[in-house]
C-alpha cells in the first residue's frame, strides 16, 4: 500500500512541474465556490449552483495553468482588492468601537488609517508614512 502511494505522489509531482499550483487566490475561488454551492441547497437556487461551480472549475484552471505570468498578475489583483477591503472593515471597527474619543480617516496617498482626537477644533495631520498634511474637522 505504502509502495502504491508513494507511486502515485511521484506521478502527481511529474505531472505538476511546470504548472502555477496553490496559492491563496485558488484557495478563496475554492471556499467561495463551496459555500455558493452549499447555500443554493443542492440546486434550487440554480445560478448560485452554477456560480460556485464556475468558481470551483476556475480555481482548478488557475491551479493547472502554465501561464505564470497572467496568474501573478491575477494574484497580484487579489491581494490588491483583498487589502482595501480589510483596511476599510478595519476603519469602520475602528469608527464604531471609538467613535466617542477619537475621529478616523485614511491617508489619501498611502491609505494609513490616521486617528484624531475628538472636540480640538481643525487640526493638521501629518500622516507618518508618507509625511503628507491634511485638515481635518475633529
């Protein structure tokens, strides 16, 4: 059995050689297709259904494809989209869990989110990345 295996983790590493494999975009396309898929109750919702299965076929493509270029680029994209929507679920935490003592804005230039404390009139900021100075309403 062992010797099976190990057979087969061989021929599974010769076909993999030269293809893009894993990575974290090829992961969500999975976990998104799975949930769609579940959520649509085997079918009834059919364009859920259909979505997450699309989903799924693409995340395999991206896995098997030998075209590592436009994969980076695409992975690239993702983690650029996936960065905006953290920092700015991170912002609205931070607005709502300290909405009493201080005020938040993000950086225009490098999307620093800046703190300013509440009741001190118009106050200048300096965001400390990228030095840029902005007048804010506290």
């Amino acid at each position: 059995m062992k010797n099976l295996l190990d057979k087969l983790r061989y021929r599974l590493t010769i076909f993999m050689q030269g293809r893009y494999g894993i990575d974290s975009f090829s992961y969500f396309l999975t976990a998104a297709g799975a949930v769609l898929a579940v959520i649509s109750g085997g079918g009834y919702l059919r364009y859920m259904f259909f979505t997450g299965i699309l989903l799924e076929v693409w995340a395999i493509f991206r896995c098997l494809s030998r075209k590592f270029d436009r994969r980076r680029d695409e992975l690239r994209s993702y983690l650029d989209v996936k960065r905006y929507v953290l920092i700015r679920v991170k912002l609205v935490k931070l607005k709502i869990t300290e909405r009493k003592e201080y005020k938040y804005v993000l950086c225009g230039s490098c999307d620093k989110i800046l703190r300013i404390p509440k009741g001190k009139g118009k106050v200048t900021v300096t965001c400390p990345i990228c030095g840029r100075q902005y007048k804010k309403r506290s």
